[in-house]
C-alpha cells in the first residue's frame, strides 16, 4: 500500500480553512483560529510543523486542500519523502 504524508507548518496558518472544505476528515479549524491536521504527530516542536501519514484514497482531497490554502503552509511528500507539493 502507498503512502503519503502532509506536513503542517502551523505556525504560519492564517485560519483561512479552504484546507477543511477540502478534506474534512484531515483539517479542522482549532480554538486558538488555527487550523488542526487531526491525529497529526508533531515532528518539529522549534518550527511547529506537524505530520500525518495518509494512504493514497485520501491524497487528491489533500493535495487540493494544499494548493487551496492562501498561505502554502502545506506539504505532501511520497512515501520516499519526494514532495508532492
């Protein structure tokens, strides 16, 4: 099975939540007016950038979530960590 992985750079999120509309199973808008990619790990704590691997049936909701958000805080890599967008 291929996976991918989205990676949040949170820090920089503008709460604009075009990321939710397009994939609300992966993004939800949080308390603090950021947004949230739910069951994420953060993996960079100094730069806030957080990780989620998904499986392929989800990525093109993720990748038009990616190119929806105003402020390209996020990323989609390959299972080879080759990035996607």
């Amino acid at each position: 099975m291929t996976k991918y992985f989205i990676r949040l750079k949170r820090t920089g999120c503008i709460g604009a939540v075009s990321c939710e509309a397009m994939a609300p199973k992966h993004w939800k808008l949080a308390n603090d007016g950021k947004i949230d990619l739910i069951n994420s790990k953060l993996i960079d704590k100094e730069n806030d950038i957080w990780e989620l691997e998904i499986e392929a049936k989800d990525l093109e909701k993720n990748i038009d979530a990616a190119k929806a958000c105003p402020v390209f805080v996020i990323e989609i890599f390959d299972e080879k960590r080759n990035k996607i967008i």
